[in-house]
C-alpha cells in the first residue's frame, strides 16, 4: 500500500469512527500514543486566561463548545446523539478550571444535529440548555469574509496525541490552510464547502486534539471583536506536521444554525 493509499484510508476510518458519535474519546484509542511528540498544550498552546473567552463551554460528553445564545452551545455533531430531547449532558461554563467552585453547571433539554449528518461533513450540532448562561455569546460568520487569516482555537482537550483531558482551559493560534494544501494533504478526503483547515503545514507542533471537538476556532472581525469560523471536526493524530486540523466552515451552514436555533 503506497502512503497516499495509506492516508487516505486513515481518514476514512477516522471519520467513520467520529461518526459513531459517542465518541469523542473514542477516536484517541485509534491514534498511536506518543507516535508523535509534539510540543505540550489543545497541543502547542498556553494556558486560558480566566474571561478571555467567556464564550466557552466543556460538555460532559468530552467536547468543547460555544454559546452561540445564553441558551444553545454550539458543537459538532460527532459530539451528539440524534436529534430530540436530551437531558443527559452538562454544559460547564465561566471558568477556565473545570474543577472550579465557581463553575456554571447547566442540564441539556434538547439536542439538535445537522439534518443530514453522515459522519462526513455537516459537523455541527446545537444542544438547548436547562436555563440561559448569563455570559458573552459568540458571534458566528455568516459570510466567507473572515475565512483566512490566523484563528484561536481553545479547548479542554489532549495536549498530545494520545494525551489526557486538561483541567485547565488551552489556548493556541494557527493560521488558515487552503482549501487546495488541505485536500493535498488529506489525498481528497477534504469536503471543501464544508471544511476549512487550519496548522502549521510541514511545521505542526499546533492544533487541536481529541476532547477539542465541538470547540470553536474564531478569530476578531474588522471590529475587533470575536467571531466563529470553525468548530474544531477532525484531523489524523493531533499537531502532525503533514496533517492540518479540519474544521466545520461556519460561514456555510449558518443560515442553517440561525434558523434551527430559532426553531429550539
Ligand atoms: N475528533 C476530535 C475530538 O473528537 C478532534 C480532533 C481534532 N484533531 C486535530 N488534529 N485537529 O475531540
């Protein structure tokens, strides 16, 4: 099996198994521990600041998300189950230390996922909370318009591939990967309406990691203030030199959101 054969059928399987859904976790067991050692913290980070981004969310599933109103986080929807009420998840919010006595805990009611997930593309979910979160929202890209430049990327996830869940909130910076290096490097498995890559191309050492998903990648808009260009989806291994992190492109679906969030 030559090596584009061979990476093409990775993604495929990650991707499949992503689709299983639980699972977030469940695609760390698929990525050889410490295969590769990439720079600690999300994987070549820092640490969150407390209120720097006061829009993020832990979920109790394992992923990350946003508030994109007081009352529904936006994810991925390989984070979720099927569509309907849904009382089983915790949203923790307002803190960057998740063991934090300070945390904001808020049940799940309802849980809505892309019409039309498959597992491949159409990554994004939205889950209805028990009560409204009194913190900044974050605004989502409704046009292409902020689709490049360098993005945030935050999350509670792997520092490492293979590595454990953090306590403490990351942070990092990675700069946008064309739509053509993204399919380049993943021999094709890119959906490029529906993705948008981010990473340091043949550098790696920054990315998201395993526990991220669901989280936002955003970046500030011409008014300087924060606004949502991905939800971190999928990549093989975490900070890969080869492998940028695939991300769902917001500005694509959020019409869709805009209205299913009306309709929650
Ligand atoms: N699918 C992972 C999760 O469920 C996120 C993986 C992101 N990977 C990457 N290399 N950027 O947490």
């Amino acid at each position: 099996m030559n090596t584009s054969t061979k990476k093409k059928s990775a993604a495929r399987f990650l991707k499949r198994t992503l689709a299983a859904g639980a699972v977030a976790l469940a695609a760390v067991s698929l990525q050889p521990a410490g295969a590769n050692a990439a720079p600690a913290p999300v994987v070549g980070g820092t640490r969150a600041a407390q209120g720097e981004f006061p829009f993020m969310v832990r979920l109790s599933m394992g992923c990350g998300g946003a508030l994109y109103t007081q009352q529904i986080v936006l994810t991925a929807a390989h984070c979720v189950g099927a569509s309907g009420n849904n009382t089983s998840i915790t949203a923790t919010a307002g803190v960057v230390d998740l063991n934090s006595s300070s945390a904001i805990k808020v049940k799940s009611t309802k849980v809505l996922r892309a019409p039309g997930y498959n597992g491949s593309g159409k990554d994004w979910a939205l889950i209805k909370l028990a009560q409204p979160i009194n913190l900044p929202t974050l605004k989502i890209a409704e046009t292409t318009a902020y689709n490049n430049g360098t993005f945030t990327v935050a999350g509670w996830g792997a520092t490492r591939e293979g590595g454990s869940q953090q306590r403490y909130l990351m942070k990092a910076t990675v700069p946008f990967v064309s739509d053509a290096d993204c399919q380049a490097a993943y021999s094709g498995d890119i959906i490029p309406s529906e993705e948008i890559c981010a990473g340091r191309l043949n550098v790696g050492g920054v990315d998201t990691c395993q526990g991220d998903s669901g989280g936002p990648m955003f970046r500030r808009d011409n008014a300087g203030a924060w606004i949502q260009v991905g939800i971190v989806s999928w990549g093989i291994g975490c900070a890969r030199p080869d492998y940028p992190g695939v991300y769902t492109e917001v500005s694509t679906f959020a019409a869709a959101i805009k209205s299913a969030a009306a309709g929650m």
